[in-house]
C-alpha cells in the first residue's frame, strides 16, 4: 500500500466511527453506512483527479493507490460523470526543442479549406482502467479515422463524434505504440482528408481537433523538419529510434491524434506530443509511417493495457 492509501483508510475508518450509536446494531448499521459512503467520496475525488486537467499533478499518486485502482475495477466510472470533468488524453511531452521555423502565420487558421478540412476532424472517446480519455483525429480514407495509440490504449468501447455532436461507433483496425498510432474503422460517410505526398519545413499550417474537451479549434502551426530520433513509445518505454515530425505552434491535451494540415487542408502530419522547451511546438507521426498503416488496417485489432 502507498502513503496516500494508508490515508484513504483512515480518512474512511475516521469517517464511518462517527456513526456511533448506543446500541450494537444501530453502531453496525451507521458504521456501514458511513463506510459505504466514505468510499463514495473517494472513488468520485480520484475520478475528478485522474480526468481533469487542472489536477494533473497530483494523477501519478492516485494512479499507484490500489484502493483507487480497485475502485474503479469494480465500479468504472458513468459516462456522466466523467462528462461532467475535463475528459482529456494525457498529451506526452518530449524534453526538446522544435526545430528552428519561422512564428506560425495566425490567418492560416480562418483559411476556407483549414475551415473545410474541419469537418474530416473528430473527436476521439472511450474509457480504459476506469478512466474517460478523449483526443482527436482525422479521416484519412472512406470509414478509416487516424489518431494516436495513446489516446486508445486499452479500451474497448471507442467511439468518434463529429463537429455537428453525432456520435459513432469505432473498431481498432490498426495500433502500433512504438510510433504511437492507431487506425479506427467506423461505418460514416465522412470526407477523408487528402494526405500531403512532400510536406516540406517551413510549411505553413494549422492544429485542428479538440483541446482540453472544449470545441472544434484551429490554431496556426508551422511544419519544421523530419527527423529520425531517440524517444520512446506510447507506453513511455525505450528509447527507441523512430520519424518525427517537428512544428512550431500551440499543442495542448485533446489534440493528440489530429492532424496537423497546410493552407490547402492536406494533412503534413498527426499531433502525437507537446515540445517542453523552446517555442510553443510538439511533434507529429509524419506521413510516411501513416500511410503504410492504411493499407494493412483491415481487421479489428487489440489496443494493449491502458497507459495509465
């Protein structure tokens, strides 16, 4: 047991001892009560805790608590709580700079075909462990929605909602943590986005997707290069060498797994991680790894355990 589930217990054991009574039975009967809904309280703060951002701090602790853990093992948390929460993925962060690329270029993001390009952009939900993650993604091909392995990492009850709220069933066709990228097939018509074949640094560009569980955003961006790189898979595991694409903008939770796209609406890469140095930036899955993904996205697959 970890310090914080020591304290859980006595926050309980303390809580139900003031339903003491005279009589034995009455004692049991408050007791239980009391413990019943101490527990209560517990499992709905680790809930607010573990989904929301504003504690992000603070959601390494209530990870290792068993109590927690079993918790939501037996009881996983309803849909309308965690609705009621932030309902974010855990963008990764990378200890590094973006590569050096001119300040984005603010229009881009009112650009009719940015605007266009919005309507292949989803959102991105289900639950694993417990937890409500949410984050973004792009149709690439007719019923096949890209977005990150980490934003669907051990669940098994994924869906997609567009810009107008209809909500969509969604299969795994395709889950690889080491370049943390997944393949969805769901059955809608939605236009796919057109991949760019060359996408060059210096491209001047737009984030969309869904940040922090609020609306459909687009923020400027600007492509920086591709590089291989040491860093490590969806499952913070490495190092291992692998393609990033480097860009210079706003990158928050929520946008992880939603493209990245230039003044046309062709998508320069998938959001996967924030920058933690420099410049606003993050980093993308460059288009040559999605690609070859999409061919071989063809049966429903595994997503592994979850990454919390």
């Amino acid at each position: 047991m970890t310090v914080l589930d020591w304290a859980i217990a006595a926050f309980i054991l303390s809580f139900a001892m003031l339903g003491r009574r005279r009589g034995p039975i009455a004692s049991l009967v408050a007791f239980c009560g009391l413990t019943a809904l101490a527990l209560a309280l517990v499992w709905v703060l680790a809930a607010v805790v573990l989904n929301s951002s504003a504690t992000e701090e603070l959601r390494p602790e209530v990870r290792r608590s068993a109590i927690v853990r079993e918790l939501n093992r037996l009881l996983p948390p309803p849909a309308p709580l965690l609705d009621a929460i932030d309902r974010v993925d855990q963008l990764p962060s990378i200890a590094g700079p973006t590569t050096p690329v001119a300040p984005p270029d603010s229009a881009i993001a009112r650009d009719p075909d940015v605007e266009r390009a919005g309507l292949s952009v989803v959102r991105v939900l289900g639950t694993a462990c417990g937890l409500g993650i949410e984050g973004s993604g792009w149709v690439a091909a007719p019923g096949l929605v890209v977005t990150n392995a980490h934003v669907i990492a051990g669940e098994d009850d994924t869906s997609v909602t567009t810009q107008d709220g209809a909500s969509i069933e969604a299969t795994p066709v395709h889950y690889d943590p080491e370049n943390d990228l997944a393949v969805l097939s769901i059955d809608a018509a939605l236009p796919p986005l057109a991949i760019a074949r060359d996408p060059r640094s210096g491209a001047g560009g737009a984030v969309l997707g869904y940040p922090e569980n609020g609306p459909f955003s687009a923020s400027p961006a600007r492509l920086g290069e591709t590089q291989t790189a040491i860093s490590q898979d969806s499952y913070g595991n490495g190092p291992i060498r692998r393609q990033i694409a480097f860009l210079r903008g706003r990158v928050r939770s929520g946008n992880s797994g939603g493209p990245l796209v230039d003044s046309a609406g062709r998508v320069l890469g998938t959001l996967f991680a924030s920058t933690t140095s420099g410049p606003s930036g993050g980093f993308a899955v460059p288009n040559e790894v999605v690609r070859p993904a999409l061919t071989r996205a063809t049966t429903a697959v595994d997503t592994g355990p979850c990454t919390g």
